[in-house]
C-alpha cells in the first residue's frame, strides 16, 4: 500500500445538494465534527495510503485552506485545481500531471463518496501483472439509481449496463490504475472514465477486473443522503471517531 497514491475527485459543483451547503463544497459538508472529505482521506491512512491528491474545482479553494490549517498527521495532501471542467477522468489525469509522484498504483475516489471496503483486496490483483485497472462494485438491492457493472465468472469487465431497477452490482466510484495504464488514456479533455477511459481500455485487450462485495456505501450527493452522513460515519468509522 506504500507504493500507492490515491486521487480524490473533488470539483463537482454538487447542483442538487447546493442549497443545503451554500459557500462550500460538497465533500466539505461538516459530518461528526469534520468534513466529509477529511473522513475519507483519514480511512486512507489507516489502509496505509498516505500519498493524497485531491483534485478540486467549484470553490476549490475552501478545501485547500482546510487542509493547510488542518494538517492530517502522517498524510501528504497536494490539491490540484481545475481551471475549467475537465470531466472525472479528466480531472483525475490532471492532478496526476500535476503533482508527477511516481507510484505503482493509482487509486481513484468520489470525494462525496464513502465505501466500508479493504482496499488491499485492490491491490492484490495487482499481482497479475496482465490487469491494468480494478473497480470496486457494489452489490445493492436497487441499482435504479446507478449504472451496473456486466462482468464474466473470472470478474473481467465486459461493460456498463443502463440504470435499470433490482438487485445488481453498481459502480463504486472506486477504481485502481497500474501506473503504466495510464499510458493508454485518450488525450483529451473533458475525459469520462465511463465514456471514454474504460471503452478505450477494452478496445486495446488491457484487462480490468471487478472486484465486487456487499458493504455499507453512502453517496452524499442527493438530499435524501446528505442528512443520513453523520449516522453513517458513527455506525461505521467508531475506530477512527476514537482516534481522532
């Protein structure tokens, strides 16, 4: 986990939680005390992830200040700003550019996004030295709101399926690059890991595994969702709440 970086996408202007959140940014929603966004970059750590790039956009610099007065022990968080949309791949690939760490792997996350997930278990298909990308699915009883993942029985990608209603396995939101995976991304911008990145990798026989599992996952982007994040973070995170 040393040899990783994670990416956190964090420039979305967050149009249907707005009203709710007025002069800051989604992921900065005050939750248990902290932001949300501190909440997932200190699960990070404690997986030994402590190389962080947050990627920001809409008043990216209130996560900036945030993060220069309150500095997370042990972790190193560069932000990148986006100058303009960049899509979230696009966004992505920027701070990448950006902050030129050099690392094995690339692990990229919503920043309005929280998945109850070992991130190790990512890593391990790393050991295959053919993948070049891992995403993280969900299993949830409706994916209605979600795309799904179509995946065979050895978990390779085969494609994304429309938002339909039922049981299914959804994007997490979570994915990990190998570093030389990177080489194959089209260069241009704005740039969709949906539309444009994983199509792209499938065209050239890279292979992308899925790995998916059954955990608590809470997306904060709506709000219904938004009000549910302090119980969440109290229910699922009580060893980081006594930590900090």
């Amino acid at each position: 986990m040393n040899d990783i970086a994670a990416v956190i996408l964090a420039g979305g202007y967050g149009t249907r939680v707005k009203h709710l959140l007025p002069n800051i940014p989604k992921p900065m929603a005050s939750v248990a005390n902290k932001p949300f966004l501190e909440w997932i970059i200190r699960y990070l750590k404690q997986q030994g992830i402590t190389q962080e790039i947050i990627s920001t956009g809409y008043l990216g610099n209130v996560i900036e200040e945030h993060f220069k007065n309150h500095q997370v022990d042990g972790v190193d968080i560069y932000c990148c700003q986006e100058e303009q949309p960049l899509g979230t791949a696009g966004g992505f690939v920027n701070a990448v550019q950006q902050t030129n760490l050099s690392c094995k792997g690339w692990l990229v996350i919503n920043g309005d996004s929280l998945i109850v997930a070992n991130f190790q278990e990512l890593v391990n298909y790393l050991d295959d030295k053919e993948v070049g990308c891992v995403i993280l699915g969900v299993s949830v009883e409706d994916a209605s709101r979600y795309g799904s993942l179509s995946f065979d029985q050895s978990h390779n990608l085969l494609n994304f399926a429309e938002k339909k209603a039922g049981q299914g396995v959804i994007n997490g939101g979570v994915y990990l690059f190998r570093n030389r995976t990177l080489e194959h991304f089209p260069s241009k911008f704005p740039l969709s890991f949906e539309y444009d990145i994983f199509p792209t990798l499938l065209q050239q026989n890279i292979k992308i595994k899925v790995h998916p599992i059954e955990a608590p996952f809470l997306d904060i982007g709506t709000p219904e969702t938004l009000p549910q994040a302090e119980a969440f973070i109290k229910q699922n995170f009580t060893k980081l709440i006594e930590l900090c």
